[in-house]
C-alpha cells in the first residue's frame, strides 16, 4: 500500500505538472506566436522588447526542468510500485524526444536567429526560419499533449489501482 501511495502522489504531480506545461504551451501558440511572426523582421524587435523582463525561454527552461525531474520521479515510483509503467514511461519518452530534445537540439538554434542573430540574415531567411519552427512547434504540442494524456492515464490508472486495493482490503476485513 505505501509503494502504490507514493506512485499515486508522483504520478498526479507529475500529470498535473504535464498538463500545466501543456496548457502554458498552447498559450504562448495563441497569444505570442501570431505577433512575433506578422511583419518579420520588425514584429521580431517588438516581440523582443515586449519580452524583454521575462522571456518565453525565462519561464519555459525552468517550467521544463521541473516537468521532466517530477517525470522522472514518477517514472521510478511507477517501476517501483509496478502500476501504470507503461503509460509513465511512453509519457517520459514523448516528454523527451517530443518536448526537451526537438527544443534543444533543433529549435532553440532557431530562435537564436530570429531574435539574438536576426541582423546577420535576410529576410527570406528570417522566413524560413519562421516556418521551421511552426513545423517543429506543432509536433512539440502534439507530443506535450500525449506527454499529458499519457501522465494523466498514468495517475488515474494508480488511483484506480489503490481504489480496488483499498475494497479488497475492505472486504476482507468484513465477516
């Protein structure tokens, strides 16, 4: 019972923390995205200026870091109390192929042009960058919400689990 109570309290984290990344994702699609990429070069300066005390990067790295340790903890938890593995770990492996290593390896690279290097390339090439980076941020958000949906299937699959456990232990109690 106390591994299953520790799987249940990583694995809900680790949900609620996916779906808040997830949610916070769509957010910056909807409310960013459009004015930094309308007029390139210049919604770029503005998009820069307007970011200029907290960036997406500022909020985003940290807000990652904490998703993929809670991820991790959950992953152990759900080996550990032998509930739900499968669902955590596709949610650990859509978390860092989809999310962690495509914004490492590919598309924090882009952003450095668009905004730290956006002097040294033309606008054709500003462009392209721009819809690199629609590709490579709409798989990113199909695989933040399969990184939620797994995690969420992963929590209340224990919950279910500690649910039943919790009736048997009570029906074998009564005469």
């Amino acid at each position: 019972m106390r591994k299953l109570s520790i799987s249940l309290t990583a694995t809900t984290v680790y949900a609620v923390l996916a779906t808040l990344v997830f949610c916070t994702m769509i957010s910056e699609t909807v409310f960013l995205y459009p004015n930094y990429f309308h007029d390139i070069p210049d919604s770029l300066a503005l998009g820069e200026e307007f970011t200029a005390a907290v960036s997406v990067g500022g909020v985003m790295r940290p807000l990652g870091a904490v998703l993929t340790l809670s991820a991790l903890v959950a992953t152990a938890a759900s080996l550990w109390s032998r509930t739900a593995r499968a669902w955590t770990v596709a949610s650990l492996t859509t978390l860092v192929s989809g999310m962690f290593l495509l914004s490492m390896l590919y598309l924090w690279e882009r952003w450095t042009i668009l905004f730290d290097d956006r002097d040294r390339y033309t606008v054709e090439e500003l462009n392209r960058t721009v819809r690199e980076i629609e590709v490579a941020h709409s798989i990113r958000i199909l695989m933040g919400a399969l990184t939620a949906v797994f995690a969420v299937t992963a929590a209340l699959r224990t919950y279910r689990r500690r649910i039943l456990l919790d009736a048997e232990l009570t029906a074998g109690r009564t005469p």
